[in-house]
C-alpha cells in the first residue's frame, strides 16, 4: 500500500485559448515514500517538470491511503479539482 496525492498548481498551465487543454492539478501515487521528493526536485512526471519550468509553484493538497489502482481509479474520473481542498475551500473529501 502506498500514498496517492494531489498536487495543485499555484496557477494552470497549458493552452489558454483551449479550456480543455488546462491544468491545475496532478494525480500520482507514492509507493516508496520518496516520490514527492522526486516530483519536487522536478525529476518526476513531466507536467510537474513544466511547472517548475516556468516558476509556478504548487502544493501537496491532499493525501490518500490507496495504490495505483485508486490513483488510476481518480485519474480516469477526470475531475481532480472536485476532491481539491485548495479549489474546494475547505477539507479534502474522501474519493473512493
């Protein structure tokens, strides 16, 4: 069992005359406890590499028990900014 998470971006990054091609957040799973590190240090998914690329910060906005499955599971609900404290204003909902 590892950790998903939820990176929020300080701002969206993508195409701004396409809507659908935005983004201000990342999915991703933690199986060894050293996987936001690596994202951090911007060796690990490529979106998060851009961010950092272009100065825009972001956040660990939420944590959940859970394996890729549960992160497959999110990603496939196309909808991160639904389980987003940040975007929500208030506490993380749980999303399984």
């Amino acid at each position: 069992m590892g950790t998903v998470y939820l990176l929020h971006f300080l701002e969206p990054i993508g195409n701004p005359s396409n809507p659908r091609a935005m983004a201000q957040h990342y999915i991703g799973v933690d199986q060894t406890g050293k996987r936001i590190e690596v994202q951090t240090a911007g060796a690990g998914a490529r979106i998060v590499a851009a961010v950092q690329a272009k100065g825009i910060g972001f956040v660990v906005a939420a944590t959940w028990p859970g394996d890729r499955g549960l992160e497959r599971r999110l990603k496939n609900r196309k909808c991160a900014p639904r389980f987003c404290p940040v975007c929500r204003g208030g506490e993380a909902s749980d999303p399984a």
